[in-house]
C-alpha cells in the first residue's frame, strides 16, 4: 500500500475505555529494546570504555559519525540479532535506533561500520578483554571466596570464504573455533581463532593472565579451573 487512509475507526466502547484504530500512527519500530540497551550501557560505561581503548585515526573535523556511536552501533546490532553489516542499511533509518544514539539523523552505514572493525586489531581486542575483566570485577561489592572459570572451545559456522576459515573433522563443517572463558554468568574470554589447530591452543597463557589479574584483586580466592578432556595439557596442569 502506496496511500494509507487516515480515517479514525472507533469500535464499541468498553467499560470506560474508548477503542480506536488508526493506520495514521506514524514511523514505528520493532526494535524498542534498544532503548533499554542504551540505557544498560550508559549506566556500566561499556561503549566508552571501548572507544577510549581503540584509536580514531580519523580527522575529528571531517568525520560524520563519532567512534564510540559507531562502536554502539554495532555492538548494539548483534546484542539484537543483526550480525550481518548489510542490516544496517535499514536500521541505520529507524527512529528508535538513532534515538538510543541520541540523535535524530541517519546513523552510519554498513561500509563505515566495516571500516571501524577493520581497524580493530591485536592490541584493541587485548585492551577489549581487559575492560571485560574490570567489568567483572566492579560487579563484586565484596572479594568472592571461590571463582570458577569456563574454559571452552565451540564452533563458529562460516557460510562463505572468509579468511582463515578451515573444515573441522569432528563439528563435519567449515568453520572458526573461538574460545570462551565465562565465570558464573559473566563472560570474560572470547577469542577468534581458526579451526586447523589444537582446541586448547593458547588456553595456558589466558589462564595465567586471569590468575595473575585475579590474585591481584583478591589474594586470598579460590581459583578453579573447569574444562573438559580437551583441556588436558601439560601447561595447563603445571
């Protein structure tokens, strides 16, 4: 439909209160939840946090989008679903998305989005990780006596040629195989890694680098590590 009516429909009345119906409503939007997330994020100061960890190469006097809008952007956008960059064509339009960036202009779009993630790289996903951990910690109001970590790896599906994707024999697919460190509810580890290599490679030295900045918090707690057969190697144990 080209041309809505405008026309107010009344039904009966109930009670005292008055139906209408109306195709006159104006822009809507089924992502309302975005309002919350933005409010979520305000009060643990994620997106600022992460902006200030990644650099802007950008000239702040020629740019259209500020990073940390474009960090929520996207962060924002696989929170609700969207992992693919092409969604944002559309949702770069919808009013409740630029209201939860406190704006009111066309938010930015998939290549700009694709060019923030490019510049991510080794030393921002370092700094990311250590901004998790801190998260983790302030939620604390008083030194746990006992923490255990979730060590995992799981596959990561890919459906085209992306760089550094791999068959794995036992998930039968083509995929990456990311590991993840969570810690009660609370996820504290989520590394991109390909498939073609040992599922614990690497694990050793995270779990050193959470021990160290965990015993340094709390000296006294009880660190317990928690992962299946896949896990048992000779630097892990030591």
């Amino acid at each position: 439909m080209t041309n809505c009516t405008k026309e107010l429909f009344k039904y009966p009345a109930f009670d005292r209160r008055k139906i209408e119906a109306s195709f006159g409503g104006g822009e809507v939007s089924s992502d309302a939840g975005i309002m919350l997330l933005s409010q979520v994020d305000e009060k643990l100061g994620l997106s600022k946090a992460l902006d200030g960890a990644m650099k802007d190469p950008r000239n702040p006097h020629l740019i259209t989008h500020e990073q940390r809008n474009l960090i929520k952007q996207r962060v924002y956008g696989l929170a609700l679903g969207y992992e693919d960059l092409n969604d944002h064509d559309t949702l770069r339009k919808d009013l409740a998305w630029q209201t939860a960036m406190q704006g009111d202009e066309e938010l930015a779009s998939s290549p700009t989005l694709c060019r923030l993630e490019g510049r991510a790289d080794r030393k921002t996903a370092v700094k990311a990780h250590e901004i998790f951990v801190d998260q983790f910690i302030a939620s604390f109001k008083e030194a746990p006596k006992e923490l255990i970590l979730d060590f995992g790896a799981t596959d990561d599906r890919i459906h085209g040629d992306q760089e550094g994707r791999s068959f794995h024999g036992y998930y039968g697919d083509w995929c990456f195989l990311p590991l993840y460190v969570f810690c009660r509810d609370q996820l504290l580890v989520s590394y991109l890694r390909k498939s073609n290599i040992d599922a614990a490679k690497h694990s050793w030295a995270i779990l050193s680098l959470l021990t160290k900045r965990l015993r340094r918090q709390w000296p006294e707690v009880k660190i317990i590590f928690r992962g299946d057969s896949g896990f048992c190697r000779w630097k892990m144990l030591r």
